[in-house]
C-alpha cells in the first residue's frame, strides 16, 4: 500500500543509469597531472567513498570521458563483480567530487532533482529492499556476477514528497555523523595503539628498561632473549596443525546443533567470534578430535584474509579448525600466547613476513614453514603479562566502541525501514517517531 501523498513509480521513472569506461593498460599513469582524469574503480566504492588509491588516465577520448563523468550528487554502484555480496553497494559523490569511473561500476543519477532529490535516492538504493532485490536478482552462474540491470530498472518504488524526502535525508545523515565520528575514534585508536604496541613489544614497559641489546630481530632491552615459535611450541601437541582437508569435512555434515567449527570468521583482529556459528555432529567431532582449538590455542588465518590471529578463550566450548585457520599450542612456561599474538600485530617485521608471504601465489595462503622459524622478543614471563594487560586495556575501548558502531548501524537499518516505506511520517515540522 501506498502511503498517502506518497507516488509509486518504476526506479527507472526517477532515475538514469550510466556504464563506465574501459581502457588500455598503457593509458594508465603514474599519478595526477594536468592531461590526465581520475577514475573510480571497484576498491574505491566500499561502505563509504575511498578515494585511496585512485587510477588515473590519459588519452581518453572526450566524448568517452563525457559520458564516464560524474561529480556531486550521482550515486556511484558495484555493477559486477566476483564476490557476489559486493555487488549493488553504492556510495553517494559530493559536490566537490568529479571522477570518471570504470565499467564494472554504474552510475545513478535523479532525472528531475525538483521531483527526486539525490540524496534521498542514494538512499533509496542503500535501501533493504533495493538490496535485496538487487541479491536475489544477480545473474551470472560461475565467475563474475552481474547486476540484473533490467530488474532493477522495473523495480516499483515509493517517492514521497520533496519536503518529506529532505527531512528523511536529514534524519539518516545525522544519523550517518554518529557513524562517522565513532569510526574516527576507531581509527584514531588503532594508531594510538599501533604506536604504542611497537614500543611495548620491542623496548617494554616505560622506564622500565635503560640498557638495550642487539639481536637478530633489532634492539630490545637487556635482559629479554628472542625465540622461535618452534621453540615455544607446546611439546604435547603438534606445534602448527592445520584443519581437516578433502572429504574429512563435508559441507553435507555441518547440522543445526552440534559441536562449533572455527573457520576464517570466528577469527577476528585479536578477538575470537561466535559470529559464524557453523556446527558438526558430536560423532563427527569425535572423529576430527585431533584438530580441536583447544583453550589457549593461537589461532591464525592462512587464507583469504590472511595472517588474522586471535587466543581461543579459556571458557570457550569444544570446537574444531577447518583447513583456513592454523592452530598454534603455546607452552605456558615459556610465552603468553596473548603477547606473541600482539607480536604478529604490533612489530612491522613479523607482520610483514606473515602477510607478505603469500604475494605472488596463484593461491595465496600461509604455510608452516613460514611461521616455524617466526622469532620473536621475549621479554621474562611476568613483563610479558604486565604488556598483555595493558595492551587488553586499549582492546577494551576499541570493543567499547566497535560495539557501540553496531549498535549505530542497527538504529540506521531499522531508521531506512521504517522511513523509506512510510511506515513512520516525517515532514519538515515533524521527527521521527
């Protein structure tokens, strides 16, 4: 049904859609100047405009480039791309903003900004609803996934008047200030916590320390040795074992209830997460026993998102590894595997060599024989402890805050619900209630 006032059209009555441009790989240049253009690629349309990294081109043709431009006020859209779930995500270009963009992007622009204001369609399209359209509707079988442009075209939408489609924009973009600011005191927190780490982990605890050493890993203070992980492996256990491959883990055999399986997104940054809770049959745990993340554990990605490391919690649940993540036994007489996960994190070289390892692979991924001789500082038992707790303390505000952005984002979601449907009515003497 139809709110009152409000008119139901076709997506494609208030709005035009634009194809991107292909080029030459020799048109693309080393940076900015004055006979070059800069373009949007996929990377650059995430959650919000990132203008990182950005291509630019020289060389193309002007009516080409005339119908790639877009600037202020257009919505910019993943139209194609391998990870379905990326594509239909849009971002909205300020008015300061001109770019010409590639051609697994489209462009989304209001026909008559008297009748549909832009930013209330970029919202519109960020919509539950557009998305999900756009999910359901995606074509393409192996490989590359598409956009159902034509679906998307013949998809009816509700628009209701300017003066309510301006006072829905200012209630989510207020809304999206909360967002911002919060995501900037994540941001600020991870460098204040990157520069502290690297302090903690290579030189210790503020004026604890005024004689410092050589070693193979650099300068640490006296008193602290170095080591490999193969040196501080558990004794008891397989130093790296890595998850069940082939048929000891079939898709077939993950069951509603059961005992929890750890893949790539139970572990976070630093955090292990029940977000994903994949489970298996108590018989099927039994007979996979041997790859149980056990408490304590290291636990470290070794693909797609690589070198992610997390400790499994002490109270956690019996569980297993799938072939994605490596488990790391710790003997506890020797390190804190809390400390040496902050090492991978926190000292450039380390992170470096885990990250770095699988550049040019056709099949990007970590293997054991990397991580065995990783060395690490080893401060004594104690001071190891001191720095895992203060460190623990940052992590707690970043959670705090990570937390409180979820929270953010939810209240944003139920906001465009019940905005963009009528369900709640807002005009310009009105709030949303």
């Amino acid at each position: 049904m139809t709110p009152s006032g409000w008119r139901r059209m076709l997506l494609h009555e208030v709005c035009s859609f634009r194809r991107g441009l292909t080029w030459r790989k020799e048109q693309e240049a080393a940076g900015p100047s004055g006979d070059t253009l800069p373009v949007l690629r996929i990377p650059n349309v995430q959650e919000r405009l990132v203008p990182n990294d950005l291509l630019h081109l020289r060389g193309i043709e002007p009516v080409a480039a005339a119908k790639a431009k877009v600037g202020g006020g257009w919505t910019v859209m993943v139209g194609s791309n391998g990870n379905p779930k990326r594509v239909g995500n849009c971002v909205l270009l300020k008015d300061n903003q001109e770019f010409v963009f590639a051609s697994f992007l489209l462009a989304v622009g209001t026909s008559d900004p008297s009748q549909v204001a832009p930013e209330f369609l970029f919202r519109l399209l960020r919509s539950e609803r557009v998305q999900t359209t756009i999910a359901e509707q995606v074509q393409g079988s192996t490989g590359l996934k598409n956009i159902n442009l034509p679906a998307l075209k013949s998809l009816p939408v509700a628009i209701p008047p300017l003066p309510e489609q301006r006072k829905i924009v200012a209630i989510l973009s207020s809304v999206d200030e909360e967002i911002e600011a919060t995501q900037a005191v994540i941001d600020q927190l991870q460098v204040v916590k990157k520069a502290i780490m690297a302090e903690l982990l290579m030189r210790g605890l503020p004026r604890r320390h005024s004689t410092f050493i050589e070693s193979e890993i650099g300068i640490i203070p006296q008193g602290w040795t170095t080591a490999t992980y193969a040196e501080l492996a558990a004794p008891v256990h397989a130093a790296i074992q890595s998850g069940p491959f082939g048929s000891a883990l079939r898709h077939s055999e993950f069951v509603a209830g059961g005992r929890l399986v750890v893949g790539i997104d139970n572990v976070l940054d630093g955090r292990f997460s029940l977000g994903s809770n994949h489970r298996i049959t108590r018989e099927k745990f039994e007979e996979l026993r041997r790859f149980q993340a056990r408490p304590l554990d290291l636990l470290i990605t070794v693909m797609a998102t690589i070198g992610r490391c997390c400790v499994v919690p002490a109270n956690v649940e019996p569980c297993i590894i799938t072939k994605h993540v490596y488990r790391l036994s710790v003997d506890p007489s020797k390190a804190d595997p809390f400390f040496l996960m902050h090492c991978l994190y926190g000292i450039e070289r380390l992170a470096a060599e885990v990250r770095g390892s699988a550049q040019g692979l056709s099949r990007p991924g970590l293997n054991k024989s990397l991580l065995l001789p990783l060395r690490f500082p080893l401060p004594p038992l104690a001071e190891q402890r001191e720095i895992v707790a203060v460190l623990r303390s940052l992590d707690e505000r970043f959670v705090d805050e990570v937390e409180a952005l979820s929270a953010m984002r939810l209240l944003k979601a139920a906001l465009m619900n019940a905005l963009l449907s009528g369900e709640v009515r807002v005009g310009p003497g009105q709030e949303a209630a």
